[in-house]
C-alpha cells in the first residue's frame, strides 16, 4: 500500500518530462460579457469588492455525477443512539434533492476543530454571506422553513433579520448559509499545508493560499436543514470547494489563479447518500480570458493533494468529448485551427504528468472577441478519485 505522503512525492517528481500536442477550434465570435471581463481586472480590484469576487466565483460550474440525493435525510451513526434521536428529529434533511452549488463570502474565517476526531466527526465549515439574489434567494429556502418550524421555540421575533426576507444588504451577515465537511482523516497533514487550514493552529488569514478571513469561496454539495441544531440551511458535504486567488500579498500578480477541490466526505454521517468504496467522480469547469497581444497564452495546473485515480469511474462522466486530454504530460502546446488565431498557441503545463486514466482535461466554450482582441473560455477537468483531488490552476 502506498502512503499518502509517499503517493504524493512519488507523483510530484516521477514521469517530469512528458510533451505533447493537441489543437483547439474557436467557434464564437461575440463581445465579452461583463462578468467575463472581471478576469482581466487586477487583483486589488477585485479583492476590495465582495460582489463582484462573488460574480467571478460564480462562473465557475462544478458538480458530481451523483447529483440526486436517493433520500430525504440523513441521521448520526453512533450505535443506536443515532437512530433513537433520529426519532425525536434529530437529523439533516435535504431542502433540495438535487445537490447545489453556493457562492459567498465568509463571515469570520474558516472553523477548523479544535480537538481530534469525535467519532468520526472532524467538520472544517463556513459561514458564508451571498450577495447576489440567486444566492440569497437559496438561502431564504432554508431559513423560511427554519422560520416556519422554529425548532425549540427559539425565535422570540419573527420581525426582524433573518427572519425576513433581505429586500437590501443591509443586514446581509445574518442571511448565512454554513458549509462543512470532514476531509478524508489520513490527508489532514497535507490539506492543511498545501490546500486550505484543517488544522489548528493555522486559519484562512494566515494560510498561504487564502490571506483573508473574508474570502470569497464557491461550494457544491447536499442542501440540508440541519434539525440537530435549529434547523438552520447548510451545504453540508461540500464536496466541492474553489475560490480566486486575492491573497494580499499576491494582489500585484498578473495571473487568474484559481485554488479548487474536490473530497469525499469522512464521516459516517451521510452513508445512505455516499457509498465509501465508490470513487469520486465529477466536473469542473474554470474560466479564463487571455489578452491576445501575447502569442503564447500559457496554463500552468499544479496537483496539489490527490490519491488514486479510479478510471472505470470516469465512465460514468457525460459529456466528455473524444478530444479530451489525458494529464500524462508536463508540457503541451494546443494550436489553434482558426486562421484568425493560426499564430497563437496556449501552452499547457502541470507540476507533474498523471498516468492514471482517472482525469481529463479539455476546453470549451471558446469565444474571440475581435474587437477587444480577447480569447474567453472553460477549462474542464473530469475527475474520477477515491478520496481527494485537490489543485491550483493559473493563467497568463
């Protein structure tokens, strides 16, 4: 058995210098759109503005293949005593069947426990705040039927935030929506140093990805009421997670640099909606805007913390096209077949070449806009893991 420590050296230095070519169609020709345009805006811009982080965040598209819930709720695990209080209400239950994706701001920081593992419980969550109707409006969903129950009696008055629905932002950091996992236990270690603080003592202000304890992250994963507390709306698993890199000490650097990941949950918590022995298998879609002044347009995906890739269950992942890329390469030049972009190559390099066949790569969407001299577009990544993918991914 290979270690995740070992795994994760052994797939940092092997196999360095793979190459290859591909070649890539531009089929649209419109203006930019606004939001779009937000990835050619610097840094500082964006990190002093929380809607506009929230609508960049925002387009990016994740999700997992097994996107429907198979049942309403979900209880504890801990011998019967998990069922016994499932009688009496204790338990989450799904406010949407179909699992979604939140975008928001964190209201203070990422909660990382303070003590080991309580059974198998080791929840890293957030409390984020929306600033965009479509996420505030998600929320809303969960606290109105919060509202309507009132679960032990606890709401004194029904007049006042959050109990009524945000018609401005005005008191908006009470409209929260809290997000949890509990990261696979034997990746702890590398989580917390190469991806996002799972560890104490570390937090988002002081994590070498983050550097704020007001970041603006994307999730994606069940919706649930959880009836163990209040009632109150969570994404919880978030089995995807992605946020813009606005770190302070970066605001200068001229990339579009994405942090993402993608994990199973831990617990035992949610087995009838997560088989343990399935892979992970999922999308995400990431998008870009190169200035095309520039003749080489380059892409640079650093693996950061992964186990085995599973490529029977990339099978399972629709809309693959047959031109997809394996990461089997350090380095790889796509041409363009357009002759509008016949001397523009993007050049594509990963921190190292993956063999396995559980992960693909390919673009789409791609648009020129003439006028402005812009190449806009996604960069997908089909995965198929046991446990964790986890990666930084940078455009210039």
């Amino acid at each position: 058995m290979i270690r995740p420590i070992t795994f994760f050296l052994f797939s940092t230095f092997f196999f360095l210098n793979v190459s290859a070519q591909g070649t890539l169609n531009v089929n649209s020709f419109k203006p930019t759109r606004d939001n779009w345009l937000l990835l050619s805006e610097n840094r500082a811009f964006i990190s002093d503005n929380d809607s506009l982080n929230e609508e960049l965040v925002n387009l990016v598209k994740a999700f997992s293949v097994d996107s429907i819930l198979p049942s309403k709720s979900q209880r504890h695990r801990v011998g019967e005593a998990g069922w016994i209080i499932s009688i009496f209400g204790y338990k989450w239950k799904a406010l949407n069947m179909t699992k979604q994706k939140f975008v928001g701001t964190e209201r203070d920081g990422i909660r990382v426990p303070r003590h080991g593992p309580r059974f198998t419980e080791y929840d890293v969550n957030f409390n984020l705040i929306p600033r965009t109707k479509k996420y505030i409006d998600l929320v809303w969903v969960g606290i109105e039927q919060q509202r309507d129950k009132n679960r032990f009696k606890r709401i004194k008055n029904f007049d006042e935030a959050p109990w009524i629905y945000p018609e401005t932002l005005e008191n908006i950091k009470r409209y929260r929506m809290h997000c949890e996992i509990t990261p696979p236990q034997e990746y702890l270690p590398l989580l917390n140093e190469k991806f996002y603080p799972v560890m104490q003592p570390n937090s988002s202000r002081e994590h070498p990805n983050i550097g704020s304890d007001q970041t603006t992250y994307g999730m994606y994963g069940a919706y649930v009421a959880d009836y163990n507390h209040t009632g109150h709306p969570e994404i919880h698993p978030y089995e995807w997670l992605w946020w813009y890199d606005t770190h302070p000490d970066r605001l200068n650097e001229k990339s579009q640099t994405w942090f993402f990941g993608y994990m199973k949950e831990a617990s035992n918590r949610f087995r009838g909606w997560y088989k343990k022995k399935e892979p992970r298998v999922g999308q995400i879609s990431v998008p870009f805007v190169f200035d095309l002044k520039n003749d080489t347009l380059k892409i640079t995906l650093e693996h950061l913390v992964h186990d085995m890739f599973n490529a029977e269950g990339l099978e399972n992942l629709q809309g693959v096209p047959e031109n997809a890329s394996d990461l089997y390469f350090s380095v790889k030049d796509f041409a363009f077949e357009n002759d509008e972009m016949k001397d523009k190559v993007i050049q594509y390099s990963t921190s190292n070449p993956i063999r396995r066949e559980g992960l693909k790569t390919w673009f789409s969407e791609l648009n020129l806009d003439k006028e402005k001299n812009l190449l806009t577009g996604y960069l997908n990544l089909g995965v198929s893991v046991e446990n964790l993918y986890n990666a930084k991914l940078s455009f210039e």
